[in-house]
C-alpha cells in the first residue's frame, strides 16, 4: 500500500505546472467537466500501463527524440484545430457526438504524455518498487487529482471570460506547448 500512496504522491507532485496539467485547464473551458476528467482518467490508465509494462522496451526502441516531435506536432494540430473550432459549416452541431470530446481528449493527453516526465517517473518508480499494480493505479491517480485542481480552474475560466478569449487562450496553450515540446526534443539532441 505504501507503493501506491508514494507513486500517487510523486505523479501528483510532478504533473504541477506540467504541459498536460495545461491541456486539462484549456479543455474544461470546452467540453464538460465530467467528460474531461473520465477521458483523462482512461488515458492516464492506459499510459501509464504502458509506462509499467514496456517504458523501458520503447525507451530502446523508439528514440524519445521522435516521440516528442510527434506529441510537439499533434499539439501544434490540436491549437490549429481549436482556432478553427467544431463548427460545420459556420453554425454549431445541435447535437454532438457523443464520443468526439471523450477521444479528443483522451488521444491529447495520451499523446502529451508519451516522453513526459511523469511516464518516466512511473517507470522509475515501477522499476524501484516492483509492485506493479499499486505503481499504476497511485501514479495513474496522482495525475487525475492534479489534473482535476486543472479543471476546476478551467470551469471557473470558463464561466467568467468570453468564449473567444477561451478559444484564442486554449489554442496559444496548445501552440506554445507543442513548440516546446519540439524545442526540447531538438535542444536535446534526440538523447
């Protein structure tokens, strides 16, 4: 139990301030607060399983370098897709689907976190503590209890500021993270 209090605790501590604890602020001023932070809780469980399971393997396999480009290029996608917005052909959808905000969120976050800091502290701590299921479950809920304070931050953004402050707000979010992402990736040579 004591491996599952300290990955939540060290998940938790390492997702303040994080680029994805941003995603999770830009997307409550959009899609509801519910459908945020259950499609941030199912990706964080699949990322961070991933994390336990073969952050390792894919750390030999797959350069870190390419894996940041990646994320830098989709949140670059994502900002442009937000300055553009969800409307079809000028007017909003009466009825969205039902599945559209869940994916989008749930592909961002996971995305992000590919290479991120708290998938290598998951896989840090896994390979410390040897306990695999109370490393995935603390660290996977580590991330939804930061993200949350995120969200409550974004409802009440989202209730006081204009929807084109929002919308011109969240893609800036995007953009600057994925340059970032890619600066960081670049300035570090691909190691």
């Amino acid at each position: 139990m004591v491996e599952f209090w300290q990955s939540l605790f060290f998940i938790a501590a390492a997702e303040m301030g994080d680029k994805t604890q941003l995603v999770s602020l830009a997307f409550a001023t959009r899609f509801p607060a519910r459908i945020v932070l259950s499609a941030i809780l199912a990706a964080t469980l699949l990322v961070h399983l991933f994390s336990v399971t073969i952050g390792e393997v894919l750390g030999l396999v797959l350069p870190r370098f390419w894996i940041e480009m990646a994320a830098g290029l989709a949140f670059i996608g994502f900002g442009l897709w937000t300055l553009r917005g969800d409307e079809l052909d000028g007017e909003e959808s009466e009825r969205p689907s039902r599945f559209g905000p869940f994916l989008t969120v749930g592909i961002t976050f996971f995305l992000a976190e590919l290479g991120d800091k708290t998938m290598l502290a998951t896989v840090t701590l896994a390979s410390e503590y040897r306990s695999f299921v109370p490393v995935w479950l603390g660290s996977s809920f580590g991330m939804v209890v930061a993200d949350g304070l995120a969200i409550l931050v974004g409802i009440v953004a989202g209730k006081r500021l204009p929807k084109r402050a929002i919308k011109y707000g969240a893609a800036a979010i995007f953009i600057i993270a994925g340059l970032a992402i890619m600066a960081d990736a670049l300035m570090s040579g691909g190691s």
